[in-house]
C-alpha cells in the first residue's frame, strides 16, 4: 500500500487567506498511475479534438473557421472579401485559441498559399507560399478573404439537419460536428497532423479521379482501384514514380510512400537548367542550401551558379552551368543527392465516430459513401416532415374552402378570443395546429380566390412526400443522388492533373554518350513489317523497292541517322531504336524485320512507325469503339537506353490506327456502317496517362466498329472546305456521326 505521509496543517498567514482542504499534503502513488490520471485527457482531447482529420475531411480548426466565414456570408458570389482579422475575430467565438494559430490554419487553406489542390479560401494579399520557407505571410490587418466558390459543396443543405450540432465551447452557439461535404474532400486535400503516439499523413488526389472512383466503388466494391485512381495529384506539380505495388499498397492499407522528383528544362542558350517544380515536401531554400553545401564539399563540380528566381509567375530555381556539362546527367546526380527527388510518406489515419483508424482508399470511400447515406436520408426526412407539415395546413383550407362563410360566422359570433379554435376545430373537424393556422388568415384572404390559389399546391406536395418517402425506403436511389451530386461536382470543379509520372526502367540505367555520325537518311516501313534505311544518294540510284509478294510500303520517312524511332506493336506495347542501330541498306534488298531484329513478343506484330528527334507533338490512338487518346510523344521519352515500353497504349478496344501529327490536324475517320466523319485532333485534350482509354470522337451506331483513320493532307483540306459545319463542338467533346458517307462534315 502507498504510504501517506500527512504535514501540519499549515495556517493562513492573513485573517483573509481562504484554507484549502488537503493543501500541502504529500501522496506516496505509482508514476504510472500519475501519468495517467493527467496526461491521457490530454492526449485524447489532442487525437480527437485538434490533430488527426475526420471523414469531412478537416480538423475542428478548419471546420471552425469555414463555418465561421459561411456564417458571416463569404460564401455569397455578391459578398466582398473581408479584413482577415475580422474572421480571426469571429472564429475565436468557437476556437478557443489564439488569433496567430487561427490565422496560420487560415494562411495554409487560401488560393495565395498554394497548399492545397483545390483551396478553400479566396484570397486577396501576401499569404506567402507552401514551397518557401523565408516568404512569410502578411499580418491579418492588410489581408482580406472570403470562401471559394467549392465551398457550396461543404456548406449544401448543412441547414437541414443533414449533421449534428453542439454548443461551442461556453455554450453561447451552435456549430456543426461535421460538414456534409458532397465530394470526398479528406482525399482530395492533403492533411497532416501529429496526435500523442499517432500521426496522420494525407496525400492529395486528383479531385475528379476520385470522384470517378468513388461512382466506381459504389457500383462495384471489387473495382480496381488502379484504374481509375492513377495516384496521388500534388499541388507543386513534379513527377511522381509510378509504382503498381506501392500504389496498391497504398491504397488498400492506406500506408506506404510516394517518390516524387523535381520537374526541370534546359535552356540552352543560356546553358542553364531551370526547375519550375518541386517535391510537395520540401522548400526552395532546402534544395538550394543542399547544392549549394555539395558544391562547396566538391562533390559537385559542374554548377556554376545558384539563385532563385521564383516571382510573381511561380516558382524557379536557376541553375548555371559549366562548359561542356550533360544537363541530364547532372539532374540524375542532383536527384540522388538533394531534396530534389523526395519521398511523400503515406498515413491515413482518420477518425471515424471519435475512433482513430487507419485505413486504405478502398476503405476510406466506403466510410465517406456512408456518412454522405446519412446526410441524404437526414436531408431527405426533413424536408418531408417539412412538406408534410405544409400538407396539414393546406388541407384545413380545403375544408374551409367548402363553407367560407360558416368559418367567418364562428370567428364573428365566438365572444372570447380564446374561444375562436376551438369553436373552429369543432365546426370544421380540424385539429389543434389548423385552427390555429386558419384563425390567423388575414380578414382580406377569407375568399375563394385566395384559398384555391394556395391549395394549389396540395398535388404536388402528396406528389413530392410520396417520392421522399420512397427515397427514405429505397438505398439505391439515396445512392443514384450522391452519385448525380459526384457527376456534378466533376462537371463544376475538376481541373488537370498536375503531378505527372516517370518510370522505374526510365532512370535505373545510365545515359549513354551518342557519338555515331549524323547524315540524311529515307526510311521505309512495309505493311507485313520490313524496315529499310537508305541514304539519299542510294535511293536515287536504286531502281525499284524490293518486297515481299502481296506486299507494299505503308510508311515512308525522311529523317537523319540520329532519330530516334519508336515501333509500336499491336500489343500495345513500344519498342525504341535508333536509325542509326539499323546498317544502311538499298531497295533492292528486303530490309529488317522488325518484330525479328527489336525481339518482339511471339506472335507481336508491328502497328506503326513514329520518328522522333526531340519528341514534340502528339500520337493520336483510335480505337475500335470510337474513341481516341491524344497522347504527348513526350510520354515515350526516356534518359536512358530502355528499349520496350509497356501500357504503350490502351488494350480495353483494338487500336485501329495510330496517327503522329505534328500540330492539330484534320483526320478522316470511317466506320463499319459506311459512315464518315472528319474531325480536328484540337478537339481532343491531352491524356496525361500512356494508357488511356481516351474520349469518344464517333459515335458508332449498335454492332458498328471504327473501321479506319487517315490524315488529310494539307491540300486535301480546301477540297473539303465547302463541306465545313458552322457549328464547331467544344474542344474534347464527343463529335457527331454524319449520316451520309457522301456528306463529310468538317470540324
């Protein structure tokens, strides 16, 4: 037993210095008990209540101050911005703490911080910046804010019960537990917090992919998530690694890393590289400081000069060079050495009902498909109970509506005013909350016409309860809401992606030095997949081009002896060489055969042929099913000697063509249904991904198939002209199929 040792009571020095029971006693106890008796309220008032996030998607800190902002009316389009310090002051209202921590949780949700993807808050002034260390905010007197037009979503029908309530911290006002976000914003913005013996690491994703996901996973709780979900989206941009068995691991435990590396360019003339994007987890100042220590240790002799050169138009890091220097040889090196390439560290630790859980994406959408069930059903409930509340009203009119002047004699003949509902309960047979609803009717809408235009509504409204009740009953159709509600956050707020991805096999392997000389040079690639190479002075020597029987040049290039060519398969896959790998041959031999001499996969045959020197422009894919995916040849770049590229791309319909076009250019496409269609490649948006499946540029009618895709020539195009639409498409949106092959609409 602990001994307790008990001191003499000590006396108060003054007549009025108040004793206090049990003061200056001395307990014996275990510091483990000590230790837990007044340090786990506190550590659980910091995992529940400041750190980690919850399903919405915010901590109380943010929750509070954008519900603040909602309150005060910046969520209205006609609302000006207002001073920051008076939202700092109103927000203390909920969040007892200081106005510096309240306006630093402010700085990182505004559009001038750049923190987040898809920022909360409009911003007006010196925010500073989330990739900057030294480039600190302005105080909240000369900044002004007010809430982001994406802010509708968090704040819709919060008015209609669809979250709880609780008083505020000294029970003055009411504030909500949650917001009933309409898209799954805890995985849309990054979020980080360190609890007591937990943290919790959010990654940001690309808002609209996660929507499409989320559609997904409520259709299919199996989907591949990979599909659909290509991996988190940055707001710094960069290039991410793309890792299959670390993004699975991700996304089905909700642990595990990204790696993430600057994105730079080479400005020759100025033999300088410049870096506009950097790993979402480091800062300006660390990666200069870093190359800045390595040039001084001499571990780093190609670097002249440093500075940062980040302005009004972003961010950039220039770096001068020495003479002679491989730009790319000298990023490969910087990526090992300096925060330039960094790992984002994933933990999605959530709080789900006041439980901290860690949780995957799978699990996550699930959880947040859930709470938005709820939000539809409480949203649903109240505004039927409201509906139904307006029923019983009107229908006491129709009763009256059928002896207008008896309700008048009851009210003119009733002696005490106290009298007046009762007698018309009794005379109409209504209850309580009719009477009372008729007896206060103004004198001068007792008639007919004002009855009948109110009790218009009663239709309607038996109409709108029988649909809510069926809703209520019904998970399918609560549902098909949120699933309207996901399409239309889409449709509303989705943006590109900013973080694109490399390639393991695109870095492992060292970039060779290219010494083979340079000279022009004509390449031939036959139907059944022959290749020659074949320099000018040969070519006009030579008599006729030798092949096979049935078969004939299908692509015909002239190039020089240092291009680089891309074969791509019809297993979607692509097979890199160089021109020069190839001997020179003449047209009166064969040539290569392709799938033999790049050692395709058996029973792999060649597609097409696309020569590159600096990889600009696009291939535009088409596919069976109509669609087509505008892909940047610069998706097929690699620093190294790497020479086969998978998901090249998409195996979901057969490729029927693959067509490399400089600048948007117009193609000829035709179908298996005899119809034609001529559209502009512009139309279609740039797909980030190799493998996408693309948009639909045809719409094919039942059991009809892209039959072909041809370029139009240059001068083809004015031969076409008298056929050209008035009305031109928006750019990306599918095109319409013409309904005679005789008639070609030119887009």
């Amino acid at each position: 037993m602990p001994r307790k040792k008990e001191t003499p009571k000590k006396q108060p020095a003054f007549k009025h210095e108040a004793y206090i029971e049990g003061s200056g006693s001395v307990v014996d106890e275990k510091i483990a008990d000590t230790l837990k008796k007044n340090y786990m309220p506190y550590a659980m008032s910091v995992i529940i209540s400041r750190a980690l996030p919850e399903i919405d998607g915010f901590k109380p800190s943010h929750r509070k101050l954008l519900y603040m902002m909602y309150k005060r009316g910046l969520l209205s389009p006609d609302k000006e911005r207002s001073k920051s310090a008076n939202v700092v002051g109103e927000t203390m209202k909920l969040n007892p703490h200081g106005d510096q921590a309240i306006y630093e949780t402010m700085v990182r949700m505004t559009r001038g911080n750049e923190a987040l993807l898809h920022p909360y808050i409009d911003s007006k002034g010196n925010f500073g910046k989330q990739y900057s260390s030294k480039m600190h905010f302005a105080a909240p007197r000369y900044t002004e804010v007010k809430l982001e037009k994406i802010c509708n979503e968090l704040f819709r029908d919060i008015d209609r019960d669809t979250v709880d309530f609780v008083p505020n911290y000294d029970n003055t006002m009411q504030e909500p537990t949650l917001l009933p976000a309409t898209f799954p914003t805890v995985l849309v913005n990054s979020n980080t917090g360190i609890a007591v013996s937990m943290a919790s690491n959010v990654c940001p994703f690309n808002l609209e992919e996660i929507c499409e996901t989320t559609i997904a996973l409520m259709k299919d709780p199996q989907h591949d998530i990979l599909s659909t979900l290509k991996g988190p989206d940055f707001p710094g941009g960069g290039l991410m690694l793309y890792d299959e068995a670390e993004l699975n691991k991700v996304y089905e435990t909700g642990r595990g890393s990204v790696k993430v590396r600057s994105k730079y360019s080479y400005d020759k003339s100025a033999n300088c590289l410049e870096i506009t994007q950097i790993p979402y987890t480091t800062t300006v100042e660390a990666i200069i400081d870093k190359i800045i220590e390595l040039v001084k240790a001499g571990k780093i002799r190609e670097i002249s000069y440093i500075r940062d050169e980040t302005d009004i138009d972003g961010l950039k890091i220039a770096i001068d060079l020495k003479r002679g220097t491989d730009p790319d040889k000298l990023m490969q090196k910087l990526y090992k050495l300096t925060p330039l390439q960094d790992s984002y560290p994933c933990n999605f630790n959530i709080l789900i009902a006041g439980t901290p859980k860690v949780m995957g994406v799978r699990e996550i959408l699930t959880e947040w498909t859930a709470f938005r069930e709820e939000c539809i059903q409480r949203r649903t409930y109240f505004d039927l109970q409201k509906k139904k509340e307006k029923l019983h009203l009107l229908e006491a009119l129709s009763k009256i509506l059928l002896d207008i002047d008896k309700a008048i004699k009851i009210i003119r003949e009733t002696e005490n005013e106290a009298d007046v509902v009762p007698n018309l309960m009794i005379g109409f047979g209504i209850d309580e909350v009719q009477a009372e609803y008729v007896a206060e009717i103004k004198l001068r809408n007792i008639n007919k016409q004002y009855i009948l235009r109110r009790i218009e509504e009663v239709d309607q409204l038996r109409k709108d309860i029988a649909e809510m009740e069926d809703i209520l009953r019904d998970k399918k159709k609560i549902r098909k809401i949120i699933v309207d509600e996901l399409r239309q956050v889409i449709k509303n707020y989705a943006q590109p992606r900013k973080t694109m991805f490399y390639y393991l096999s695109d870095v492992d392997e060292e970039v060779e030095v290219d010494d083979t000389p340079d000279y022009p040079v004509n390449l031939f690639v036959s139907d059944s997949g022959y290749f020659k190479k074949i320099t000018p002075q040969s070519l006009r020597m030579s008599g006729e081009q030798k092949l096979k029987e049935g078969d004939f040049i299908r692509q015909s290039f002239e190039a020089t002896n240092k291009t680089e060519l891309v074969f791509f398969s019809d297993k979607a896959q692509a097979y890199k060489s160089k021109a020069s790998a190839f001997d020179d041959t003449k047209a009166s031999v064969m040539g290569d055969y392709i799938p033999a001499k790049l050692s395709f996969d058996e029973g792999e045959g060649l597609k097409t042929l696309v020569p590159t020197i600096d990889y600009s422009g696009y291939i535009v894919f088409f596919f069976e099913n109509g669609k087509a995916a505008k892909v940047p040849m610069k998706a097929y770049e690699t620093k190294t000697n790497r020479k086969k590229l998978a998901k090249a791309y998409s195996e979901k319909s057969p490729l029927v063509a693959a067509i490399f076009v400089g600048e948007d250019r117009d193609i000829l496409l035709r179908s298996t249904s005899g119809h034609a269609l001529v559209f502009n490649t512009g139309m279609i948006l740039p797909k980030t991904t190799r493998d996408s499946q693309g948009v639909q540029v045809m719409t094919l009618r039942k059991k009809a198939l892209l039959a072909s895709a041809e370029l139009i020539p240059a001068e083809g195009v004015t031969e076409l002209e008298k056929y050209r639409s008035k009305s031109v498409p928006a750019a990306g949106k599918p095109a319409k199929e013409l309904g005679d092959t005789n008639q070609l609409t030119l887009i």
